[in-house]
C-alpha cells in the first residue's frame, strides 16, 4: 500500500517512513524543505535500501495533490506538514494559520476529490492548554489554546471530525503528540532544526557541541517539583510506530466514516532541569544553562494518560528517557562530523 507522508523529510515523517517501510507499507514525500534538509532523503535510503519518492512542493498547492493522487494510488496519508513552533506562532500567527490550518482543509478537499479515505493526523497535547489536572486523559477538555500554534491544532482536529461526520466515507485518526525527542539509533536521521532550535533537547545538543553560547531555561517560577516546566517526553522511533499503528487501526475500519484521538506519550512528566541532568548522566557532559523568564505562550505542565493508546491502539512505548537523550547526541555528533 501507498502512504503519502506530508513533511515527510521532517523530524517525525522522516521516522515514520522508516518505520512504515518496515512493515511493507510505501512512502511517498510532500515536503518543501522549508524546515528539514534534503539530506534526509540520502539518511533514508541508507537506513531502508532503498530510494523514497518525492516531492518538492507546498501542502498548499492545489495542482501538487492532484499530480500526486493521480501519478499515485494513494491508500492513506499521515499528514505532518505544519510549522510547530509555539513562540513562533505567537509572533507570526498568520503564518501558522494558513500553513496549518489552510492546507489541511485544501487537503480535506483534494481527498474528497480523488477518493482517499484514510487519514492520521498530527495533533498536539497543546490542545489540551493548561490542563486542571494530571496526567491528562483523552476525556481531558480541551482548554482555550495557549497559542496560535496549539490553536491550529484544535481547529484541524474540528474540520477533521466535522468532515468525518458529513458522511463521506472519511476514516481519521489524531495522534496527540507530547514532546518528542531523540534520533534513529543510525545517526543518519534526527531533529535538524534549521536556524535556531525552538525545541529543548536539540538545543541542549547544540549548546553541549559548541554551536550556541548557553541554554535558556524559560522560567524557574512554576509550581512544580524544582520550579521548571513539566512535559512528556517520548522518543520519536517510538512516536514513529504509534503512526503506524494508528494507520493499520484505520485500514480495518469497515466502509464508512470513522474518527478518532490518541494520546502518544510516555505517562510520564520530566522537568526541563531533570531533562538536563538525564542528558548529563547520559552523556557525561555538563550543560551550560541560565535562567530566564518565562515564555509566552508556554503551560507549566503536561503528560499523558497512555491507557486508551495502548488498549485501542495495541501500542506503547519502548525507548527510555537516557536512551533518547543519548541518541539525541550520537546525532548532533554526526551533524557536526559531516559539517
């Protein structure tokens, strides 16, 4: 089966199409490099055999779905392609929207148009904002987003499932990703931020490398164990298989409509300082850090319930916390060797 993977050559698509390979399942990119580097094509074959097909384009041309639905008979798609950065999108809200949001429904559309039923899509646990209470659970509210970045996320989430319920034959899943972190176990393939990291652990790896003058820790104010932000942190190999799982779900649905929405985390909260101290056992290098104020935009805590995902979903996590830390460095080591 052909799967059509929208930022493909990014930090979780690139993981995922190595992951889709491994059990029989063919990839073909969309992804206009906007924000990953055509050098992952070059870390994929090395890592499956074999060439993936491509295309260099935007999610929000309209002419590119139809050159790709009709080169390709396409039995899913995993839809990734969005811009992801919170303080970003506080900054530049019109940019998210029409990259996140726009090109989802255009997406919806050409689906709609050329037949295709199935759909995993990429959430967020920031739909769920500042949860009231922990972990969160798939029956959690969705709170009043914290940013336009987790704004577009809950609006996907609600043009999925209204497009779902018209009765047209749509089958989705939204995996509601925590924090992901780590690299392949190759070293050929891992988050590679362009510009700088809006993300914790590559800037750790950054910052440890020589490539960033200090680490930022936003806020040392928040009602938490040692005062720094609590996520869920899951290693992206791991997050990769849940789509996997998601999409192998949705192809044994019966004709007809079908929706659905996953937490993908650990169940476990780890604090930016407790992220940094792991990195150091892991590596046996010191992080130079300062605090700083807090960030917009940013909740003081949030993990997962995982219970529905593993019941429903028949998957869970496999990879530890020291284990994606120091995959993390073998990758920006490989980065910075090929530089």
């Amino acid at each position: 089966m052909k799967i059509l993977v929208t930022g493909g050559a990014g930090f979780i698509g690139s993981h995922t199409v190595v992951e889709l390979h491994k059990v029989g399942y063919e990839s073909i990119i969309l992804d206009n490099f906007s924000n990953s580097d055509k050098k992952v094509l070059d870390g994929l074959k090395q890592i499956i055999g074999t060439e993936t097909p491509f295309y260099d384009n935007d999610i929000n041309d309209p002419a590119t779905y139809d050159r790709i639905f009709t080169e390709h008979k396409i039995d899913g798609i995993i839809h990734f392609a969005a811009y992801k950065a919170v303080g970003e999108s506080v900054e530049k809200p019109l940019k998210y929207y029409r990259n996140n949001v726009a090109a989802t429904v255009l997406l919806l559309e050409k689906m709609q148009e050329h037949g295709v039923k199935n759909l995993v899509f990429s959430s967020s646990c920031t739909v769920y904002g500042q949860p009231e209470a922990l972990p969160v659970t798939e029956n959690s509210p969705v709170q009043p987003a914290t940013s336009p970045y987790g704004n577009t996320k809950q609006i996907c989430e609600e043009i999925i499932r209204e497009t779902v319920a018209t009765g047209s034959g749509l089958r989705s899943i939204s995996l509601r990703y925590f924090n992901p972190i780590g690299a392949h176990e190759s070293a050929l393939i891992g988050e590679l931020p362009l510009g700088v990291p809006a993300n914790l652990i590559p800037f750790i790896t950054q910052t440890v490398a020589g490539l960033r003058g200090q680490l930022s820790v936003f806020g040392d104010d928040y009602p938490t164990n040692d005062g720094t932000a609590v996520r869920d942190y899951i290693h992206v190999v791991d997050l990769a298989k849940a789509h996997v799982s998601a999409l192998n779900l949705l192809l044994k649905q019966p004709e007809g409509q079908y929706y659905d929405f996953f937490n993908i985390g650990t169940g476990t909260g780890s604090s930016v300082l407790e992220v940094i101290k792991a990195f150091e056992d892991a590596t046996g290098l010191k992080v130079d850090y300062a605090i700083k104020p807090r960030r917009a935009g940013d909740v003081t805590a949030v993990y997962a319930d995982v219970t529905k995902s593993s019941e429903i979903l028949g998957w869970k996590t496999e990879k530890s916390l020291t284990e994606a830390l120091g995959d993390a460095w073998k990758w920006q080591l490989a980065v910075s060797k090929r530089k």
